[in-house]
C-alpha cells in the first residue's frame, strides 16, 4: 500500500519521497493499477543524485522489478555506471524509453517531483531475456523504446480515493 492510499497528503508523500532521496540517493517508485493488474517499477533521484539515467520495469512481477532494478542501482552507486558484466550475467536489455512514453502519468511520481516529465535521455527499461517468459508470452512484453500508444494497461491511470477518503465517504 502506498502512502497517499494510506492517507497522508501528497504534500507528507512528496516531503517523504524527498527525504529518502537525500538519505538513500534514490527511490524505487512501485505501481499497481488494481483496475487493469498492470504493475510497474521505476526510480527517482538517479539522474539528480549519480547523473544516471532512472531505470523502469514492467511486465513481471515488482518482486522481480525490485531484484532486479536494486542490483542495478547498486551498480551505479558504487561504480557510477551498471556493468557490463551484470547486464551480461543476468541476461539484460537496458533501451532508452522513447520520448512518447515520457509524457503523461507513467512516471507521476517523478514528474511531480520535478515540475515536468522526464526529458528525453532520462529514462531507460530494463527488460529480461525473452528466456525468462513462457513461450506465449515472450513477444507480449512492453517496449518502451518504441513509438506509439502504451497497451490500455498502462495507458490511464484514474486514482482512487485514499483509504481516509473512501472512510469518509462512507460516513
């Protein structure tokens, strides 16, 4: 559960999301759009922090996401850029995310920190071999790096009333 699903106020999540940036450097921002099952990762704070493009994942499960995406980060606290070595020894596609991806709420959390949406550059996905999906679905991952509309999964994003919202309507 998010913090906003919780009940505090953007403003508390946004001094929240502020405050682990200065400590940790970066954040992992998860989604999960309950309406649609869609599940998403990305970071905040590398671009600000180590000059390092954010990394995103969708399509597996955010357990995978934050395997994943934390091995990575941590690749680049240490050595200022991922390695080689790890995108080999995990089997990793790493792809600029194309300037249609960049508007729109995929990435709020960061535009909201920021003021405006991830510049073109900024972002990239990080994808898993096609090994690590059933043969049905290995061609049904998500491309960020391709032009054009996202899948009506990821596409619009309504949000729910928060947990204190949802209380206070019932009465």
């Amino acid at each position: 559960m998010c913090l906003q699903c919780d009940g505090y106020s953007y403003e508390e999540v946004m001094q929240a999301l502020d405050l682990q940036i200065r400590v940790q450097g970066w954040v992992l921002q998860h989604v999960h759009d309950d309406h649609t099952g869609a599940s998403w990762s990305y970071t905040i704070g590398l671009v600000e922090r180590y000059g390092h493009p954010e990394l995103t994942m969708l399509d597996v499960t955010l357990d995978q996401q934050n395997r994943v995406i934390r091995r990575l980060v941590d690749d680049i606290v240490t050595r200022g850029s991922v390695s080689p070595l790890t995108v080999l020894a995990e089997g990793l596609e790493i792809v600029d995310v194309h300037p249609d991806h960049l508007v729109g709420d995929l990435f709020a959390t960061w535009g909201n920190r920021y003021g405006f949406p991830p510049p073109p550059g900024t972002m990239q996905q990080v994808l898993l071999p096609s090994s690590a999906f059933c043969p049905c679905h290995a061609d049904a991952v998500t491309r960020l790096d391709k032009p054009g509309p996202l899948p009506p999964r990821y596409a619009s994003q309504k949000r729910r009333p928060n947990r204190a919202e949802r209380r206070r309507r019932r009465g």
